[in-house]
C-alpha cells in the first residue's frame, strides 16, 4: 500500500487526508476482489476526478490500472489469479472443510469464507460522504447534458459603428447645427461574425423620399434597427419614428390611438380641461383666465380642431371605418394593430420615418391609397419595400445595398433598373477592354522576354503592368432561382365548388354562391379588403373549414399544398433548415434535404445556419421548401410575398409559370399579379366574383372608390 500512497500523492498532489485515507482504505479492502482496472475505477474513479480537475478520463484509468498492477502484479502479468499460491501435500475434501469453517488452517484458504482484517474495513461516514459527492457530481452532469439538449441557440447580436467628424461633434455640443439632412460617413454594420456593411457611407436630404432595396439578408432591416436605436449616430434635433410594433391592445379607441401621438395638442387639451374645471369651481384667480387664453391660442395656431379630421382620413385610407375608430383598440387583431402603427406614424409627421414593408398588412385599396399619400410626404422618408409598383410610385431615390455597400440612385425603382443595367453593362465592357489590353502586353512580354534587342521594350512593358491598378471584375449578383416539383397530369376538373357559401355562428355572411373550377393549369389570383373572405376561402378549399352551404368535390389524386400567412411563424425556430426538413420529412439523405433547400435558393452554409437566424425572405423560401417536400400538385398560396425580396418574387412568378400543377394565389402584389393571373376573383360585398379585363379593370374600380371616399 505504501507504493499506492505514493502514486496517489504524485499524481493527485490536491488530495486531502480524509479523502487519501478513504481511498488507501477501499484499495486495501478490494485488493482481493478487483478483477481488472475498470473495476478499481469504478470504485474510486469518481473521488480522483474531484481531487484532479486536469486530468481526463482516460489518465485516471490509467492510474487505475497502476494501482492495480502494485496491489496484483501475478494478476496484471498473467490474467489469472493474483495473490500467492500453495502446493497442497493432500487432497482436501471440500464438505468437511465447509463443515469445520470455524477451523481453518493456517496453510489453507477456504473458498467458502471470506475473512477480512475488521482494521481495514471502510468507515461507513467516509464512504456515505464520498458516494454523496459522487451522485452529486453525477446529476450535475446529466442537468448540464439535459439543459444543453433543450436550450434554444443564443442569437447573435448586430453591432455598429462609425466615424464621426470633430466639427460634427463640435456643433453638436453646442446645439448649432440645424441641418435636417443626415449624412452617416464610413459606418460599419455587423451580426455575429458576418460583416453587412463595411465602410459604408449614407446621406438622406431632408424633404427627399429613399426606396431601400438588396436582397434578403443583406441587412436592410438591421440598419433601420440601428438608425432608430441610435446606435448609429445622427443629429439629436432630428426626430425618428420607426414603424416595427404593432400598437398596445388596451381600452383605448383607434381614433384616439392616432390623436395622442401629438403630445403638444393632448398635453394643451388637458390643461385646458383643467383651467376650466377651477373656474367652473368657483375660481377667481386672474391668472388661471389668462392662461386660459393662451392655451387657446396655441391650440388654434397648432389646429388642433381639425386633427380629428384629419386622424379619421388617414384610418380611413388604411381600411379603418367609422365604426372601427370607435372601437377599443385590444378589440384588433395583429394585422390591424400594425395598420393603427403605420396611422400613427403618418399623423406624427417625425423628421425622418422609416418603414419596414408597409405594404405587407395592406390590401391593395390602402396599398393604392398609401402610394398616393406619400407622394406628398413632407419630411425624409426611408421606406424598405419589395413591392415593386410601389417603388415605382413613392420614391424620388433608390439606395441600393450590396457587396457591403450603399449606393445611391436617382429616380424610382424603374430608373434605378435601368440605370444599373447600363452601368453593369459598361462595367463590363470596361474589364474586357482590360482585360485584352493586359493580355496583349502580356503576349509581348512572353514572346520577347528573351530577345536582348527588346529587352528594355519588355522591361518598360513589365513595370507598365506593375503599375496599372488591379483588375477586377464585374460583381454579379447570384441569381434566385425557385423551382416546384414536376407532376403527374389529372384530367379536368381537379377542383369544383358549388353554390358554395360561409357565415360565421353569430350569423354574418362571409360569401354566397361561389362556384370555382380548377384545373392543373389554372392560376386563380385572389383579391379584395381585408376582412372580405378571401382567406376564408383559401381554408375551404383546404378543407380546414367546412362550408355553411354547398359542395366541394377534389379529384381523389389531388394533393394540395397550403402556404399560410402564417406559414413562416409556424417553423420551428430552434433546429437548421436540413434538421428542420429532417424533421419533417425523416429517413432520406441529407443530400435530399440540401437539394431541395437549394431549389428555393438556400444552398450552401445558409441551409445549415439556424431558423431562427435567417431574414423574414429566407424563411419564407425555407417555409415553400417545406411544403413541396410533401410533392403537391395544386398550390393554394395566401401572401407568398410577404418578405421576400424583388429577385425571389421575380423568380416565384416564373417557377409559378413553369409549374405543371394548378395554383390558386392570394396577394397584393400587382407585379406578382400580372406575372401569373389568367383570371382574377374579387372577394367582397358577400359574394366572389370574375372580372373581365383582369388587374387593370380592378384597379380602375379600386382608384374610382379612394376618389369617391376623398370627395
């Protein structure tokens, strides 16, 4: 045992006198009973990792087997059994041994009786101390394994920063700078590890309106996060309003949701309310009359009567009626909410507003009627949009974000099309003019490198080359690319809904008598108000509702696949793409998942980042991977758009074309509309009807309407 202690002592020099003792003692007592080191382990393994916090599992059997190998060297040597041996002179008869286990020779040791020295044995405290350390040891290391099974990924942060001027500090500090323009020199822009934006530079003129356009993931939406936080630095005289949340559901009425935004009006109001109510009491103080007088005067320079009014046009433009802006404003769902957020925001007027897809809980009537509001917006405007009618219709510039950069466009979206195209094009041009140019001095350069009459020709050739800038070439965007899955044909018709009609319990009819006929080669779009059906109707051709009236008849090989506008919160946000189809869709190869990712446009390390770390497009296209996994053959879509960027619905227009099955599509996305549309249904006033003369005789109707309510 002394070689025990002195490996013990060496090898784990932190071991206490208890501890050395209760383990010189278990060694001791076991010596006999040890087969092999895992069992020496097991018996004090748990003790030596407390008492050594470097040493890795495998070290310590290690020392284990040392130990092992000095209390047993016949045993570790030969693997049979340790301990000495003795030649018997006679044989022994076993049961008369047994008989007499009370006499036991000297010389002899009885199998049946295991006799031990009671001055080696364990105390019994020590062993229940170290069994205690080693269950506690042993749960802690399950927790930890059960929490790290469950905990959700922690989402990296996006961080900022900036170059600021000393003249712009300068004035800053003395609160004399009274430009409303901002201008944001050589900031950077990063998420985690990935850099957005990189010694980038923005300039917003007061009074101008900027379409910001790139492509999802870019950081577009980050940066309107880190202007309104402040994170990135602009004048402090400068107020922001950014439209990310939807309004607080409380017992507040819509109408009086908008009008509080103007604090100067509210704040004037109450004090007028309260100067009245002394005087009313019986006050006679002079001053409350004269103050009195004045709080009218300021309410009558700020027009503080016809705010209401003017409140009331702007809810009524987003779809609010008269009895909605009398309603209590918890009595809203989440959409509305956000259309209460965007009025606010309207009648605030701030500095500098910023949107982040406005269009996105807007049917195409507030569409329209928002598209004409803001073309006479007073302040500076950064609106993020992926519509592109509307930044055809909105904008005076067009800010451009890629290769972690911003450019800045004159003009709408269209211009900016244009003019990026031709700039593109001469780009192009320009590298290949070059490019040829350096392979002909090259070519001069190969072929008389070794002639010594060229030889100060080559030499001057070498260093012109030197000297020419470095030659890059053209950026190119990769290009999205969206492809459905091939289907089998079924003869017509594959959908049929008869006389078919939906009211609600308490009795308000949703629709009457529709009567739809699809086939695999249909593109049914869908339009009108919120709140008119249309969604309804989706569900019942879903099946997920049944109808109050009528008939649905699916052809029995019809398998629909149903894109909500909801789809994308349903996802789950803790898991990557392929786990997330892995999931979904178990027993196939990975290469399966990665490929069908990659026909919605994420492939590469983008299919195994987390859900929850992509952009709202990109979990959009993960969310269409999803469901064609499943091999639908008709496609029933409610707002595909929403978040996606221009590109992508450019690409889901032309994969909806190419599509060999049926479609049935609800959006307000004109450009989307007309790509697809070969016959549009207008859900409202209690029915669904055809329109002849597709999108444009709707839209004649829908601008007939906003010019009526605006009379």
């Amino acid at each position: 045992m002394t070689a025990c202690t002195e490996v013990l002592k060496r090898e784990f020099p932190s071991i206490d006198g208890e501890l050395l003792t209760y383990v010189e003692d278990v060694l001791q007592s076991g010596k006999d009973e040890f087969e092999n080191g895992e069992e020496v382990y097991e018996a004090i393994g748990a003790i030596l990792h407390e008492v050594s916090q470097d040493k890795s599992e495998e070290e310590v059997k290690q020392c284990c087997d040392v130990f092992l190998d000095l209390l047993k060297p016949k045993k570790a040597d030969s693997g049979g059994g340790g301990g000495s041996t003795k030649i018997l002179n006679a044989p022994i008869n076993l049961k008369e041994v047994a008989a007499q286990q009370d006499v036991v020779q000297d010389d002899i040791q009885s199998i049946w009786v295991v006799q031990r020295d009671d001055s080696l044995k364990v105390d019994s405290k020590k062993l229940e101390k170290a069994e205690a350390k080693r269950q506690q040891k042993l749960e802690k290391r399950d927790q930890t394994a059960k929490t790290a099974s469950v905990a959700p990924p922690v989402l990296q942060m996006a961080t900022a920063s900036q170059v600021i001027s000393k003249k712009d500090n300068k004035l800053e500090a003395k609160g004399t700078n009274r430009s409303m323009d901002i201008r944001i020199d050589n900031f950077d822009v990063s998420f985690g590890d990935k850099v957005l934006l990189q010694n980038a530079d923005l300039q917003l003129a007061f009074g101008r309106r900027y379409g910001f356009v790139g492509r999802n993931g870019f950081g577009k939406t980050t940066l309107l996060k880190m202007i309104s936080s402040k994170q990135l630095q602009i004048p402090s005289h400068i107020s922001i309003l950014h439209v990310e949340q939807e309004v607080v559901g409380d017992d507040t009425l819509a109408i009086d949701s908008v009008l509080e935004v103007d604090t100067v009006r509210t704040e004037l109001l109450q004090k007028e309310k309260d100067l009245n109510a002394a005087i009313n009491a019986g006050s006679t103080d002079p001053e409350h009359s004269h103050e009195l007088s004045e709080v009218y005067i300021q309410l009558q320079h700020i027009e503080a009567d016809k705010a209401p009014a003017r409140a009331s046009i702007i809810l009524n433009g987003l779809g609010f009626t008269k009895e909605m802006q009398a309603r209590a404003t918890r009595t809203f769902s989440g959409g509305w909410r956000m259309r209460l957020a965007l009025a606010r925001a309207l009648f605030s007027k701030p500095d500098l507003l910023l949107l982040d897809e406005p269009t996105n809980m807007l049917d195409i009537k507030a569409i329209i009627w928002l598209e004409n509001y803001l073309q006479n917006w007073p302040t500076t405007l950064l609106v993020v949009s992926h519509d592109r009618n509307f930044l055809d219709t909105v904008p005076t510039d067009i800010l451009h974000l890629h290769s972690q950069r911003i450019d800045n466009y004159k003009g709408n979206y269209e211009q900016f099309d244009k003019t990026r195209t031709e700039k593109h094009k001469a780009q192009r041009r320009e590298y290949e003019a070059q490019l040829a140019y350096r392979n002909h001095v090259q070519e001069f350069i190969d072929r008389f490198r070794y002639n010594a009459n060229r030889a100060a020709s080559v030499q001057s050739k070498i260093k012109m080359l030197e000297k020419l800038p470095e030659l890059k070439p053209v950026e190119k965007e990769i290009e999205v690319t969206i492809k459905f899955p091939e289907v089998e044909p079924l003869n017509p018709p594959v959908l049929q809904l008869n006389e078919v009609q939906f009211k609600y319990p308490d009795g308000k009819v949703i629709f009457t008598s529709v009567n739809l006929s699809a086939n695999l080669d249909s593109r049914i779009c869908i339009v009108g108000e919120n709140g008119a059906g249309k969604t309804t109707l989706l569900k019942i051709v879903m099946g997920i509702l049944q109808p109050s009236g009528g008939i649905v008849h699916p052809h029995r090989g019809l398998r629909l696949g149903y894109f909500s506008q909801h789809h994308v919160d349903q996802l789950d946000m803790n898991v990557n793409c392929v786990e997330l189809l892995q999931n979904a869709f178990p027993g196939k190869p990975i290469e399966e998942y990665r490929r069908q990712l990659g026909s919605f446009g994420v492939s590469g390390d983008l299919a195994l980042q987390v859900v929850a770390s992509l952009s709202g497009g990109q979990k959009s296209r993960v969310a269409l991977a999803k469901l064609c996994m499943a091999r639908p053959n008709f496609l029933v879509l409610d707002e595909p758009t929403n978040h996606l960027d221009i590109e992508t619905i450019e690409a889901l227009g032309k994969a909806i074309n190419k599509y060999t099955g049926g479609v049935i599509l609800v959006s307000h996305d004109e450009r989307l509309i007309r790509m697809i549309c070969k016959e549009l249904w207008v859900c409202g006033g209690g029915t669904v009807r055809s329109v002849e003369g597709g999108f444009d005789e709707y839209r004649k109707v829908v601008e007939k309407e906003l010019e009526a309510a605006a009379a």
